[in-house]
C-alpha cells in the first residue's frame, strides 16, 4: 500500500499514529542539525521531519531528495513545535523512519508555485507540470464541482442526458466544420459539429420533452484571443415551452450553481430588450454592475456650432462620477483609447463639470457653459463629473460608447470581480442584414421563431421583426444564449426564402430535420451555456484557457504534443486524399 | 402555458381539477357516440374522452385527429368507468372542453408501438421516429441514469472529471485513426482519440490523483456487427496504488451501479488468471454463469487408436448435462455449428453416457466403453450425459470449445439473463507474438508493466512475462480492462525495445510522455468501461445500436442524416487537399 493518508489529511488528533504518506517533494530545507522536506499531492502539503542525530544515513538522504521526486515515507506523527496556521496540516509533522524514492525528476523548467516563474510559451509546452501548481488544479476541481451540480439540478428538474454524436454532417453553409475523411467510405466525410442543435431539436421531435448534454463542439475558424477550436458547452432543449419556460428554468440554474459553488446569492435576473440594452449601455451584453449609461444628446449638440456634431446620426455622451479633475494627461490617454483600431473613434470629446459649476470643455469654441449645462443636465452629471462624448453612426458609436464606459467602469473600479450582476438579453432582432452577399442572415440561426405580434412586419419591414432569442449575460460576459424555435412548418419555409434559400437549398441543407418536422413537432426551445465561460467567469479568470487541461494556443495548436502535425503519405492514400503544395 | 400537467401524472386524487395537457396523439378510437384519444408522452399516456352528444362540433374535430398529431387540451379530470390497470393513469380520463392542434403529422412510416412493424432499415432512416417508442426511450432514460450515477459514486470516491482533447495526434501506429485536416495550419491533421489513455497518464503525472471522464472515442476501422466508429468509454485512473487498489475500487462502483440501477446485490468478483480461464473455460472472459467446463482429456485418449486424436496438441471435452438422449438430428446441428467458419473446427466427436450405463459414441470404433468410462470420469459425467469432443493445436482448440460452451449454454438455458456473475481476469501475459510482422507486441499497450516476479524472463521467455492488466468480465462480456502502467523510466525504455522500437521510433510517438515521466511520475493504473456495453448488459441487450440515440450502421454511415458525404471542392481547397479517383 502506497499511503494510509494523503499530504491534506493529518491534524494535531492524529499524533502518535504511525502512517505512510506518498507524493512529490516541494521543497528541502536545513535548519541546524534537522531537515525539513514538504510533502505535496493533491489534497495538500506535509511537513516531513528528519534528524541528522538520530538517523545520519536517512537525514543526508533527505537531504539529497530533488524538488519533484516522488518518494514514499513511513513515519510517526508528531505535533511541531513551530506550528504553521496557513496551513491545514500544519499543527503536525511526520517524524520519519524509512522512505523510498518511487521516482526521481529531472528539475523542473519552472517552479512549481502559486506564482511560477515560467512563461506562457513552456508552462503550455510542459502543461503536465504547469498542472501541478495549486492554481490550476484549483480551476479543474471547480471545473469538476461545476459539472457535477449542473448535472444533478438538470437531473432533479427531469432532463436526460443523450449523447448527440460527434460525427455529423458537413453542410455547404459549414464554411467552420472540421471535416473527417472516412477510410471506409472513401471521398466521404463526416463533419465535427458546432453545436448539437440539429440533434437536441430531433430528439424534442422524439418527444424527449427535456434534453441536456455538457458536450465538445468544435470551430474551424481564426481564433481570437479567448476562443479555442474545441470548446465545451452545456447544451439544453424542452419541449411544451414558451420562452418564459425557458427563462425561469435556467434563471434557477444558475442561481443554483452560483449558491453551491459560490455561496452567492443572485438577485432575479432582469429581462432587458436588446433595443433597450444597446440604447442604455450600446451594447447587447451590458456590463450592470455600474450605471454609467449612455445618452442620447443629438438634439441637444445639434445648433449649428459645430459641424462634426451637427452633421453626426448619432452624438451620446457617458457622465464619469467625480472626474472633473482629470489631468490633461488622463484626458489624452482616454482620446488615445478611444482611437486605437480596436475601438476605432475619430475623437473625443470632453465637458468637465468643475466643482465650482464652471464648465471646461474640448468645444469651448463652439458651445457656451448654458449649453454645456444643457448636457450635463441630461446626462445627469453634477459638480464634478465629466462628460466623455463620442459621435458618428449610431450603432457604430454606441458600441465605442461602451467601450469607453467599460474602460471608465476599470480605471473606477465599478466592475468588482466579487459582486455578479446577471441580465436577460431578450427581444433580439431576428436577422441582420449582410452587406457582403446583401441579404438576411439569421442573427441566431434560421429556426428560431419570430414574435407573433412582429410576424405583420416580415415580409414588409424584416429588419424590424424580433426573435424569441435571448442571451444570458453576466458582468457583461455573454454566458449563454438560446431561442424558442419555428416548429411550425410553414413559417420554416417563409423564413427559408427570407434568408435566400431555393426550396432545393434547404431541402438539401436541412432536409432531414425539416422531414422530422413533418411528423409532428412540438413547440420547443433551448438554450447552449458555454461551460468553459462559465467556470471562468466563477474564477474571476479573463481567459478560458486556464479553467482547461490541455488548451490550445491562438493557432489552434498544441504545443505540448505537437499537434496538429504531418501524417504518413501512407494514410492519405488510404483516405484516397492527396496533399496540394501552397501556394 | 403549455400544459399544467404531464400525460404520466394524472391519479384518481386529481378528479374534478381542470387541467392542461400537452401531447401526441397515440390513437383515435370511436365507441358509439363517444370517441377517445390516448395522448402521450415521454412520461405516459392519458385518455382523453368526447362525447358527441355533449359536444359534437368537438368531438367531430377529435375524430379527425391523425397519429401522432401533436395537440394541447384542456379539460376535467373524471374517474373512468373502466379503468385500466395497466395504465398509472389508468384510473382516470379528460373530458375535454376545448383542444388546440399545435402540429400536424404525416402517417409516420411505421408503428409508434412497443413492438413496431417497421424493419430495420427503415427505423434507422427516420430514428427520430423510432427513438419515439418506448423501449428506446426507456433505453435512453436508463443510460442516463447509469452515466449520474457513475459521476456520483466516483466524485464521492474522490474522482474528478476532467475533459481531456478530441483534436490530438496521429501517430504512425494509428493506423485506426480519425484525422482530421486543419485549415489554419494547412498540411497538417489532428487526429481523434481511440483514447484518453496518453492524457490521463499526464494526468497522473500532474498530481491530479484520481481522474475519470465519460467520453467519446473514436475508431476508424470496418466495423464488426457491433462496433461503432464513435463509443462512450467511462475512464478511469488513479496514484498510488497497486492492481488490487484499482480492482477493489472498481468492483466497488460495478457493485454499487447493479445495486441502484437493478436492484441487484452482485457477489464478490472471483479473480481469474487469464491462463486459468483459457485452461478452463477456452476464453479470457468466461461467462461463469454456469459450468460445463473444459477438460483436458488428451493423455487419455492418445493410446495410438485413433490418428487423429493421436496427432492432436490438444484434445478437451465438455459435459453437456443430461443429453445423452439428444438425436442424430441434433447432433448433426452441433456439428455443422463447429465447422461455421466462425468457429472452425474440423469436425466433433461426441460420447454418450447412457442412462443404462452403457456408451455411444462416434469413435466406438477406436475405443471400447471401459475408455469411454474413464473420459466420463475425468469431465465428472454421470449416466445421462453427453460429452463433447474437439481436438487440435491447444489455444484454436480450446477458443472453439468455448464457442461450443457457450452455444450449449444457450441450447440449455443456462444462460439466465436476469443472472449477473462478475470476474476479474486477471495476470494477462504482457506480450504476444505477432506471426505477420514477427515480433512482439503490447497485449494491452505499451505502457502496462509487467508483474515484478516475472521481470527476470523478461529478455529470456519474454511470452511468459505476465502483466498487471484486467478485464472486467460479466456474463462472457468484457465490461472493462486496465492495467498498472510503468512508471519507471528505465523499465518503460526496455519495453519499447521488447516491442522492436527503436530510441528514436519510440521518442517520436511518445515522447512527450516519456518526457513527463522525466519529471516525477508516481506509480498509477487505471480502467476503462465500454459505456455502450455496460449500459446494454444492463438492458439485457444484445447490441449497442439501442443504447445511442443515433448510432451508424455498419457501413459506419448515419443513414438518417445520410452522412459521411461528399463536400464541396472549395472546403477541399481550403484544406489544400484534393481527392485521388479510387481504382
């Protein structure tokens, strides 16, 4: 037997038993005549204590121990007498009489702590060791409970877990599929899904009536900073609902989750419509934690003083609390925020509301203090605030807006990584015009219904149709997202030639899941969490990458296997494929 | 709202209560002025009753309902005149009082029945259809439960999932192996996993102690009646421990499985060396339901009669109790079944041991009854038996007696299938010769360690060397196999040699994991389960096929959504691939 208890086990009640620990040394140090060896696994660290007086031959073998080795002891606990309070063990060490080195290791090219020394590049090639540090084993247990609860709330609320499968069909659409040659259907492939959204919709046709599944999806596409090529949602369909239903189901989901992994009590979610959400905050996933929001001052800029503002769609200003003494520093910093690509604004401009009433602004010359009182006042700014004001089209300047404000809420500190603030995105239009092939895209995908009462509109006025789509965002991060779907088959068919679909096209593309239609579909919805999202968001984390074992980096590559990588001309043959030279 | 209740729920308590429901119609009958509509769902059926006379515009309406049509009614509860009492909801119908046809249904092409009348061909083209019935759905819901169940037991043992890559590498010997091109590093492949089995050993090396996860994996290759290109493995490793750690604990989660699932209190699993079970029952996973083993009766029979026993390595009998009066009719039928190609034996000599102590047999020629007696003794015959007899090379032989068992077991009816009788086998011989490229392979993988007694004959007798694998055996069905890995650097190095790798051959495919274990492994094994097959075995199943919603054919193909397929030449390009014409 390797061990009696693990390194996280032992306590001051356990002193005079005479156990066996095993795990990796953490580190070795000598004090006068003893040496000191922490113990490390998984559960936690022991001290183990060795004498030079009493036992030379096995103290200066401690000594020779290497951070890493794995060694198995065999010792008697014993209460320290510098006790350790940070520590769960530390009330104890184990006064050791044998040990065995189970394995020897070279150094490590990083140190294995809390806080590494390593670079990103080698802790993701030796992701095995980066593994071992505290932080992200921390990340993966919390991963694992996350999991774990999600599965038992959705089992007591009676939805069943069906595996949906992982070799599907490539589509003409599926421009992202990662497509898989078959040696035993040679010229034929089988495509990695993106979502299960085909399946979880057949299976609500198979009367299933409530589904779920935390499943791989996969994503063939350039990967932005936080995306990954393979990445994990918690996918989930009933049958018999209204979007209410669906609402309610997983507003007590997450609720759930946030009280048994967090103890954090959510307050009820409010439901905001997306014209509302990018009016308020210019954004479909608002950051609520903090006010700050948006306002339209077009009319109140537009006097004939200034042309920029006069000649703008849209002028919106956000009010920073207790600003107004910002340097000329600050003010530039922002102004050079503001136009890095990523944002992409011409200017900006500034009102600062000084604590003496008097106004300064970047428009002096154009606009007098009554006007600038005008604004303030409707931006709701006091003595002492500043006015940050960005203008152009409008959609594309309350998006700037919210940057800015997202910006404003860091350098406040308005975005407390503690407090969660979870919203209901809802009301979303149900499709978006595309300039480049200049016709309708689904915004969320071509089976989810539109609101009745905006059916009127959509055939005169589609742009102005809203879906039964919603997204659940928490802290401005969106976590999941869903739709009440078309189950009835005439409506398919007219949102189909809206898109620009031939009957041929959608037979072709969607022809199985529009046959099962025809037996007898209910009324269904669902919603897709992403689960890496998820868990990073309860770890305060930015990036998804560290609440995964083994990520990938933004080439889609793993750098500790080395893949993807070349494979032998012999199992191309086999495939009847043949590798073209780029150009 | 859809519905206030479900079509399982309603009891004789609920009577007079206005209720909605929501469903398919299951059927339509008319019975004198009344007409009755059996609605369903996944949680039961209900009644719904018309009566033309109350209501005829109505009832009229409910007449010309379809199959499985899908409606909402509302309507009150009332005690049935006759009840059905094989019906939870027996007790009871709806008289209802409006009803709403939420989706019509084209005549689905077969029965919605417990027993249907649609063939094979056809369920698997319209799945959605067929997973409607409810022996699916019952197969479903099980599978469901036995994968929450297994997530329960092994967090509570300490176990944490953690979800391993899809998108690995190919390795040369991955012959089997799914790739998959990657456009955003084109010339290059992922390839998917026939296993976690190199991730979790990572796993091990980074302190994660005990890991498991219910995953898919994948295998390209002609596909046996019931393989599937995509299976669900429960996969299991764990530190520290020694094989009979892992044995316990997994005959643990195996015990606890039978007993929530079935309600079944399984017994200790025996431990069977794999020569024993090949010695006694010809197959390395025996079904010890019942006995009939296999006898070793060559030294008996080689008394220079009879040439071809004379020249055999291997001569065993069965003893098929209570057939010394089967026919010459039957016998006939035993011995066309050996000489199936499947099983391969040349021919089957049989002895009867009459009721009258006399004896029958076909090589009465050769041997007189004072022999025959003394066979009957050694396979502990009485009067009334039949022995059977095959002879040849030992193993060839010894497999087709087996089959020969298993065949006669089923013929007797001494294979209950409500009976559960568990086995670990176990000391699996850690190589076997390869006569097609002569030289060794892993029986098990590369990274099985042999049994430390046997080490010394590890370079002298390499076929005798026995390992630390298992195999987890119910009823003749492998449920499960693992093995203790090496975990020493220098004993994973002789390995590679053994199986004829050279240094480099050996750093190439593996050597990020040789690389791991430079840095500290502790000694691990694990287990793996066939999900498919352990969730069919618990459904008294013969195939998977009908525990996966949507499983291939053996041609590997999804024939509902009729894939793998061809793809368009653009997506080819993408990849830099091109298709060579088959010959």
């Amino acid at each position: 037997m390797y061990r009696t208890h693990t390194c996280g086990e032992l306590r001051i009640s356990d002193v005079g038993k005479e156990v066996t620990l095993s795990g990796w040394v953490q580190r070795v140090r000598n004090m006068g005549g003893m040496t000191f060896v922490d113990l490390r696994d998984r559960y936690g660290l022991t001290q183990l204590a060795f004498n030079m007086e009493t036992d030379a031959t096995l103290c200066s073998r401690a000594r020779k121990l290497g951070r890493e080795f794995v060694v198995q002891v065999v010792g008697k606990v014993e209460e320290r007498t510098s006790k350790n309070d940070k520590l769960a063990t530390g009330d104890i060490e184990i006064a050791v009489s044998q040990f065995k080195i189970l394995n020897i290791a070279k150094t490590p090219p990083f140190t294995i702590e809390d806080e590494t020394d390593g670079g990103d590049e080698l802790r993701m090639k030796y992701r095995y060791l980066d593994l071992r540090r505290k932080p992200l084993q921390r990340n993966m247990i919390l991963r694992h409970k996350v999991n774990i609860e999600v599965r038992k709330y959705l089992d007591e609320q009676g939805f069943i877990d069906v595996e949906t499968p992982m070799l599907i069909k490539s589509t003409p659409e599926g421009a992202r599929d990662f497509i898989v040659p078959s040696r035993m259907n040679p010229g034929e492939f089988y495509a990695l899904p993106q979502s299960p959204q085909v399946f979880k919709q057949l299976l609500m046709v198979s009367g299933f009536d409530r589904y779920f599944q935390i499943v791989k999806c996969f994503r063939d596409e350039d990967l932005r900073a936080d995306r990954q090529p393979e990445f994990t949602q918690i996918d989930c369909e009933m049958a018999f609902v209204e979007q209410e239903d669906v609402l309610n189901t997983f507003e007590g989901m997450t609720k759930h989750l946030f009280k048994v992994i967090q103890d954090v009590e959510l307050p009820d979610f409010p439901r905001m419509p997306y014209a509302e959400a990018m009016e308020r905050y210019g954004s479909d996933k608002p950051d609520i934690r903090f006010g700050m929001e948006l306002n339209d001052i077009t009319s109140l800029v537009q006097i004939g003083a200034f042309k920029i503002f006069d000649s703008a769609a849209y002028v919106g200003a956000i009010c920073a609390k207790g600003c107004a003494n910002y340097s000329r520093k600050q003010l530039d910093q922002l102004t050079d925020f503001v136009k890095r690509p990523q944002v992409g604004a011409q200017g900006l401009v500034y009102v600062k509301y000084n604590e003496d009433g008097s106004f300064k602004s970047s428009v002096d010359k154009f606009y007098n203090a009554e006007e600038l009182q005008k604004w303030a006042e409707a931006c709701g700014a006091a003595k002492g605030d500043l006015l940050l004001l960005l203008s152009g089209k409008r959609e594309k300047t309350q998006t700037q807006l919210s940057t800015l404000r997202l910006e404003m809420g860091n350098r406040l500190g308005l975005r407390d990584k503690t407090a969660f603030q979870p919203l209901w995105v809802v009301d979303f239009p149900l499709l978006e015009w595309d300039e480049e092939t200049e016709r309708y895209h689904a915004m969320h995908h071509p089976f989810t219904s539109p609101k009745e009462e905006d059916l009127a509109m959509i055939e005169t006025e589609p742009e102005k149709v809203r879906a039964n789509a919603y997204d659940l965002v928490i802290n401005g991060v969106e976590v999941g997202g869903g739709s009440v779907r078309i189950h009835d088959q005439e409506l398919q068919k007219k949102m189909f030639q809206l898109l620009g679909f031939t009957d041929e096209e959608a037979q072709e593309q969607f022809g199985f899941l529009m046959d099962a239609f025809q037996y007898g579909a209910p009324p269904h919805g669902g919603i897709a969490y992403g689960f890496d999202r998820l868990v990073s968001m309860f770890l305060g984390l930015e990036s998804i990458r560290d609440v995964i074992a083994f990520p990938k980096n933004n080439m889609g590559r793993d750098v500790m296997i080395d893949s993807p990588s070349p494979v032998a001309k012999e199992q191309l043959d086999d495939l009847y494929l043949k590798q073209v030279e780029k150009k």
